[in-house]
C-alpha cells in the first residue's frame, strides 16, 4: 500500500488523489502543455556533502545557459521548467519484531538535502521496495521506499540556500 506526506499548507491527501495529481502533472509535461524535468537522486553517497550545494547550483547554471542560448525558441523555452519530478529513496529502521510498523518508524533519507526538498515540494508520494540485498551489510534491516515529490522549479534556488545553510550550521 501506498502512503502520501502531507502537502505543505498542511492538508493531508490520499494516496490516490495523490497518484492521480501526480498522473496529471506527468501527462502535462508529456503533451508540452506545462515545463516539466525528471531528476532522479542516485548521487554517491559518499559525496562529500559541501558538493550537494554546488552541484545543485551547477544544475541551476545549466538551465539559465540553456533557457538563454540553446538554438531555436521551442528548445530555449523547453528549460523553462515550472516543476521538477524528483525520484529519490528513503528508509525506516526495522527488527525482527513483527510489531514494528511503517506507521510507528520515523522515515529517513539516505541523503540531507532530500529533507530539504521534502520540505519545499508540494506533493509526495511513497510506495515501498522490495529489494534483495545482501545482509552481511545490514541492509536487511532497513525498509525501503521510493518517493516521488513534486518540486517547483522556482524553488531551486532557495533549497540549494537552504542546504548550504545546513551545511554552515
């Protein structure tokens, strides 16, 4: 089953009004009605997190060239992005006891500045993975998620900020 983080004026929706806002916004990035991007987080781990920031800046560097120099307008106006689709993986913590639940276990993200995004996206959709990993790493312990935010594209710049500020304190 399928869960769904809370939008962020508060308002709570269920999983599948979620999925079907989320249809929606893909279908209109599909058909060019509405800019929209696929980012998908699979960055190394052991990045040094004082890169994250900058990376997210090169990114943001990247789309302003594009918006401004690619070729033909079609293309230039391409970039200009109203939302991003970001794709990342969470965790919760788990036992053997069968009484641990999604519920009761506090999500966490591999990465920091997913917290960041979380907290700036206006939609969030979790569903659980089922992977093989390998226990010697106690990976078999973790319960994993895939989560899908829905993240407007003017807010890069202030997330990228906010990560760096995290960094700083």
């Amino acid at each position: 089953s399928s869960s769904s983080s809370s939008s962020k004026k508060g308002k709570r929706k269920n999983s599948k009004n979620v999925a079907e806002e989320l249809q929606r916004l893909y279908n209109e990035g599909k058909s060019g009605k509405r800019q929209v991007a696929l980012l998908i987080q699979e960055r190394l781990i052991n990045l040094p997190p004082a890169l994250v920031p900058v990376m997210y800046g090169e990114l943001q560097k990247d789309l302003e060239w594009a918006r401004k120099n690619e070729e033909t307008g079609a293309l230039r106006n391409s970039f200009k992005l109203k939302d991003l689709i970001y794709l990342t993986r969470a965790y919760y913590e788990t036992s053997d006891s069968k009484t641990d639940s999604t519920n009761e276990a506090q999500r966490k993200f591999f990465r920091f500045e997913d917290e960041v995004f979380e907290s700036i996206s206006t939609l969030t959709l979790a569903f659980p993975l089922q992977l093989k990993t390998d226990k010697s790493q106690g990976l078999d312990l973790l319960r994993q998620e895939q989560i899908v935010m829905i993240i407007p594209a003017s807010k890069l710049v202030e997330a990228t900020a906010r990560m760096g500020m995290l960094l700083a304190s």
